[in-house]
C-alpha cells in the first residue's frame, strides 16, 4: 500500500513534469513566433521608413524643379519684356529722330526758298532800277546832244 501511494507520487510527478516540459516547449514555441513576428514587424518599419526617406526626397526634387522652373519662366518673361521695351524705345526714338530730320528739311527748304525769292527780288528791283537809269540817261544825253547841235547848227550858219 505504502508502495502503491508512492508510485502513484511518482507517476502524478511524471504527469506534472511532462506537463510542464509541454508548457515550456509551447511558451518557447510562442516566444519564438513572437520573436519572429517582432522581426517581421522590425522590417516592414524599416521598409516603410526607406520609403517614406524616397517619397519625401522624390517630393522635395519635384518642388525643387518646379521652383527652378518657375523661376526660369519668370526670368524668361522678364527678358522679353525688356526686349519689347527696348524694341518699342528703340522705334519711338527713330520715328522722333526721323520727324526731326524731316521738319529740318522743310526749314532748309523754306529757307532756301525765301533766299531765292528775295534774291529774284533784289535782282529785279536791280533790273529796274537799272533800266529806269539806263533810260533816263539815255534820253537826258540824247536831248543834250540834240540842243547842243542846235547851237552849232546856229552859229556855223547866221
């Protein structure tokens, strides 16, 4: 009887030994899973952390070019603003430049004008006066010479 109770010690502390062999292989079962679900875990963070570094480097490039961009189209519209500026500069100078020289001309050209008409008038005032002259001297030498033969006619014949 002593034995029997003894083995049945025996055989409740093999169940409980083996029971606890199974939890421990089961807890270690479970620690690994874990362990190996911490790693899968670990690697999609870090996967999701490169990717998150890429997107936000691919953003800051594309806000950098298209900044860069932007800055080029305002300098481009700049330029050509300052083009058309100096284009319509450099006309309004040579219309102003061309007006000038054409009003120049037509001083020059009337001033040419009224010398030669006060110099056609001069020239007949000198014709006239000239002829006037010219004619009165004539007809005051002609008349003289006409009394002084007169006078000879006169005293070669009394």
């Amino acid at each position: 009887m002593f034995n029997r109770s003894r083995g049945s010690n025996s055989s409740t502390s093999s169940s409980s030994s083996s029971k606890s062999s199974s939890s421990s292989s089961s807890s270690s079962s479970s620690s690994s899973s874990s362990s190996s679900s911490n790693s899968n875990k670990s690697s999609i963070d870090g996967i999701a952390v490169v990717v998150a570094v890429y997107v936000a480097v691919i953003l800051v490039v594309l806000i950098v070019v298209i900044l860069a961009v932007v800055v080029v189209a305002v300098a481009v519209a700049v330029v050509v603003a300052l083009a058309v500026v100096l284009v319509v500069v450099v006309v309004v100078v040579v219309v102003v430049v061309a007006v000038i020289l054409v009003v120049l001309i037509v001083v020059i050209l009337a001033v040419v004008i009224v010398a030669v008409a006060v110099a056609v008038v001069v020239a007949l005032a000198v014709v006239v006066v000239v002829v006037v002259v010219g004619s009165s001297s004539s007809s005051s030498s002609s008349s003289s010479s006409s009394s002084k033969k007169t006078i000879i006619v006169f005293t070669f014949h009394p």
